[in-house]
C-alpha cells in the first residue's frame, strides 16, 4: 500500500525516523482494530508487515522518482519537512488475514481527519494498492498467484537494495549480503507467511554475479546502523531443475514485498528485483 500524505504542519527531523514511523502505523491499525494494534506492539517474533521512511515528492518529477539509476530511496533526512509537502509511504502486509483486518482502514477513511507524527499533523490524501506508472511499489497479489506467475526458466536474478540492508549475525550485524543471508531472510518470511513450504536446499545453486554496492548509515535517537544499498545480480549454475527454478524466482520476486534483513518494520531492507532485460 502507498499512503500519499500532506503534512499540515512541519515535521520536526527527530520525528522521521523508523521508530516514529512504526508508532504511526500501529496507531493507523488500533484505529480499525484496537485489539489488533496492541498485539502488533506487543509482538516479539517477526513482524508480518513493512514499512518504509517518508519520500519527499520532488517537484516536477514523479511520485517515485529514484535519486538515481539504482531506484535508491531516501532513508534518511537533514532537514524538517516543510507544511504542504506532498509526500508518500509504503505500507506491505506479510499476512492475508491481516490484509483482509485493515481493509476498513482505507475503505472508511476520513481524508479530513489528521494523523500525528510527532507534533505535526497529517492527511492521507490517498492509499493505492494496485501498481501505478509513477508509483511502482505498490501492488497487491496472493501467494499462490505469486508462485504460480514465477518463472521456471530464468536464471538471472537482479535486486536493488534501495534502503540501507543489514542482516544479523549472533550478536552482531552485518551489512554484506551475501547469498545464504539474503535468501535465508526471503525464504523464512515466505514459509512463514505463505503456506507454500520451500526447502532450503534449493539455495545451492544461486551464485553472485554482479555487485555495485555501497553502505550508508542509520540513525535514530538511541542507536546507529550500518547497511548497504545499491544493485546486486545472483544467476542459478549447474544443472537446476525448472521447479527449483520456478521456487526461487517465486522468492525473488517476494522480495518486492517482503523486503530482507533486519528492521524491515522501520524503513530498512527495502528490495526490489529488477528487469535484467
């Protein structure tokens, strides 16, 4: 879902940060669903949505407008946000049930009532769920759809890291995505989530290709986080199976909605699978 806003008054920087952004969404549900808002907070396990930060629209550009070839969002500001800025946010649900809970939300919005981030208040001008020209993350689709539409022949998968992505390691983070980290993440939230069980073993045959990453730093008040963000190719070798083939296409193409690694809840592991043609 894409929530295109229009802040009423300026938004302070210390309130566009991931946690602000996760507060403001567990408020958007408590007010359809209380019961629901306090078991989402109170949740410890994975999350069964994602959030993305704030966007600016820039003027005279469209909605989405990457700040560069690699569809790179903006993850961080240095500035307040300024009254009457147009803005969006992406909201993705994980979980069919929860899609189907909130549906209230959107259907029975109030575009006069305004919603707090911090100080500032907000109205939510519209909320898309199907893909726009200008605005290409929004889309909806079931799991079985998903699956059933994934390629069994394509072995090159291409993805940008479009908010910074960071995986953890025990006790540490790290901020290189290698294989095993980035599919692992994918395919925990798919058998998680799906209903269509995926065996690991079908990660052996997927290599890095291609990588033009870098990293970028996160902060908030309490803490900082290193990820990394830009292009990065995996292809299939070997002699791989088309149903194996169609599985991981299936995973890459969750991606989109799903994001990887950590903090996906407040605005980090945003991903999406990019045409290689």
């Amino acid at each position: 879902l894409i929530l295109n806003l229009l802040p009423q008054s300026p938004i302070p920087l210390q309130f566009l940060t991931g946690r602000h952004f996760h507060a403001l969404f567990l408020n958007l549900v408590s007010s359809v669903d209380r019961e629901l808002g306090d078991y989402l907070h109170e949740a410890k396990a994975d999350k069964p949505f994602t959030l993305s930060p704030l966007q600016i629209v820039r003027r005279g550009a469209p909605p989405c407008a990457p700040t560069n070839h690699n569809h790179i969002l903006q993850a961080e500001h240095t500035k307040p946000i300024a009254a009457g800025t147009p803005c969006w946010w992406r909201i993705s649900l994980l979980d069919d049930t929860l899609f189907s809970q909130l549906t209230q939300l959107w259907l029975n919005l109030n575009p006069n009532r305004p919603w707090h981030l911090g100080p500032a208040d907000l109205l939510i001008t519209s909320i898309l769920g199907t893909p726009q020209s200008p605005q290409p993350w929004a889309n909806a689709i079931s799991y079985a759809q998903l699956y059933e539409q994934s390629s069994d022949s394509d072995r090159q998968l291409d993805f940008c890291f479009c908010t910074p992505t960071a995986f953890r390691q025990k006790q540490h983070d790290c901020a290189l995505p290698t294989r095993d980290l980035v599919f692992n993440s994918l395919i925990k939230r798919w058998n998680q989530y799906s209903g269509i069980e995926l065996p690991k073993t079908i990660l052996d045959s997927i290599f890095p290709s291609f990588f033009n990453i870098h990293t970028e730093l996160v902060t908030d008040s309490r803490s900082k986080f290193i990820g990394c963000v830009g292009a990065m190719s995996f292809r299939l070798l070997g002699n791989v199976e088309p149903l194996v083939i169609k599985q991981i296409n299936a995973l890459a193409n969750f991606a989109l909605y799903s994001g990887v690694g950590r903090k996906t809840t407040m605005g980090m592991g945003m991903v999406r699978r990019l045409n290689h043609q």
